[in-house]
C-alpha cells in the first residue's frame, strides 16, 4: 500500500523543478515536476520524493491528526511508524 503524506512546501523551487518541503517536522527536497502550479506555501501530497498533488490546509492538518489519532505517527521521534502503535 502505498501513502501520501502532506507537506508544506517551504522553499522556492530550484532550477532543477525541486523544493524544500517541512513533513511532520523534518524538511526535505521533494520534486514538484508533477505539480507545476505549486508554490512556496502550498501544501502538497508527498509520496516518493515527488509532490503528487496540491491540497489545502485543512485536508493537510486532517490527514496529519489521523495519522496521529490512528497511531502511525509517533510524536516523540517525529517518525511515521509501518503499523499503528500499541
């Protein structure tokens, strides 16, 4: 199964169609080659180093807070866990 996570975009893109995005607290170069209407503050949904699509805010913190609520992220290491938490 594969999985998007949300991501803030908070970098402008480089000559090189990348950017910086923060993920749950840890940043990362992400390609936004899929998404080039995305810009620096959007959020977007990562899977596999690449910006898949833009999404909004809320959809973002919703996804982000069912994560957490489903036990598949751990708040203490800032790590998506492959199962949920016991």
């Amino acid at each position: 199964m594969c999985l998007g996570i949300p991501a803030k975009i908070v970098s402008e893109p480089n000559e090189n169609g990348m950017a910086q995005v923060e993920i749950l607290g840890v940043t990362r170069w992400v390609s936004l080659h899929m998404v080039p209407t995305a810009k620096l503050g959007d959020h977007v949904l990562v899977h596999a180093g690449f910006a898949l699509e833009i999404i909004s805010e809320e959809f973002a913190r919703e996804t982000l807070d069912l994560l957490r609520e489903g036990g598949l992220f751990d708040d203490e290491t800032s790590e998506l866990q492959a199962e949920p938490a016991s």
